[in-house]
C-alpha cells in the first residue's frame, strides 16, 4: 500500500497518516466521525512525502458519500442517483466550501473502496467517472 495523508479539518497540525490499510480505514473513520446529516466533511487524501499530483478528494456526509478525482480537462466525481432538488452539495474541508454536483453521492462503502483502491495503485478509482 502506498502511504497516505488525509487533511481535513483546520486545526490538523499534521495530516493524518495512513501506512497499512487498517491505518485508512482508522483514518477514514475519523473524517466520517467530522461528518453527520448536516455536515460533510472533505479530505484531500495525498501520497506521503511525495510531490502530489493528480488526488482524490473523499467526502464523508452520514451514509452517502462523494469523491473527486481532478482530471483534464475538468474534475471527475463519484455518480450516484442525486437529490431531489438538484442543488449542488457542500462539503466542507477546514474552513472551505467545496461543491459537488447533485448526483455525486453514492453509499460510504464504495467510497471507502475507492480510497483503498488509490491507495493500492496511485491511480484514479475506477469507480470515479
């Protein structure tokens, strides 16, 4: 696995460092812990000591969540079946705002599957479109 770095919230002195899968997933229940039905929380999730590159974005929002990969010419996100009155989503990291598209959303558990699979290959999750 490659080590990983989540950043999230904006009193984090240090990223929170992931270098087994057990560590994600510690990791990834601490972004979901930020989060509830009124607050999504946002992670940038980076290689550790490497110059990033191309990253995922994981947002935690209770049971549904999104993930954003940037692409070219414009950034991929998860596709899910979106909400009723198709008004963008915020999630938050730290103190920024962040949109997703209305349908980005999909079950926590193929979010978590996503990140997982980053953190194996280094390469955008096949679940991002």
């Amino acid at each position: 696995m490659i080590p990983l770095e989540l950043w999230y919230s904006f009193d984090q002195t240090e990223g929170d460092v992931a270098r087994t899968h057990e560590e994600l997933d510690a990791a990834l229940d601490r972004l979901a812990a930020v989060s509830d039905s009124r607050w999504a929380a946002l992670a940038t999730v980076s290689e550790v000591d490497n110059v990033p590159g191309p990253l995922p974005y994981a947002g935690f929002h209770a049971d549904m969540d999104a993930l954003m990969y940037p692409s070219r010419p414009e950034r991929a996100y998860t596709r899910g079946e979106g909400t009723p009155d198709g008004e963008p989503l915020l999630y938050m990291q730290g103190h920024s705002d962040n949109e997703f598209p209305p349908n980005s959303e999909i079950p926590a558990v193929l979010i978590r599957q996503a990140v997982h699979e980053f953190a194996d290959t280094g390469e955008r999750p096949t679940g991002v479109e």
